[in-house]
C-alpha cells in the first residue's frame, strides 16, 4: 500500500482525465485494495473510463480487476 501511495502522489493524474475525486480504501489483511473514482458528471465518467481501460498495466499500481458504475444517492462531508 505504501508503494501504491507513493506512485500515486508523486504521478501526474493521465493526460486528458478529467477532474474527480480519487479515494483508495484498503484491507492490509486480505491484502487487497478498492479505489473509488468520483467524477462530475456522464461526460467527464466516460471519459475517465476511457482513459482508464487504456493504460497499460505497467502504469497502474495493483490490478484492474473490474469496473462497476454507480450513482451517487448521497454525499455529505462532516
């Protein structure tokens, strides 16, 4: 996790990916990882995805495993 960390902060997000909210959530146990891409709107979603699905898996710390898309019903900060 702490390389994953590092790769992340110290990269520059890719070219052309929209603005969006990035949150990794991590269970040191099972040793696996869940990342959380939040973006503004439809355009900015398919995109992102695009852009995504096409690095190569040598620039992407881990393994894509799936995608799923959900909606966000509800935000609040606190």
């Amino acid at each position: 996790m702490a390389e994953m960390k590092s790769q992340i902060e110290s990269g520059e997000p890719p070219e052309g990916m929209p603005s969006s909210e990035f949150l990794i959530l991590h269970d040191p146990d099972a040793e696996q990882s869940l990342a959380i891409v939040i973006f503004e709107n439809e355009d900015d979603y398919r995109k992102g995805d695009e852009i995504l699905d096409a690095m190569p898996a040598s620039d992407t710390p881990g393994q894509r495993t799936s995608v799923t898309k959900y909606n966000v019903a509800h935000r609040m900060s606190m």
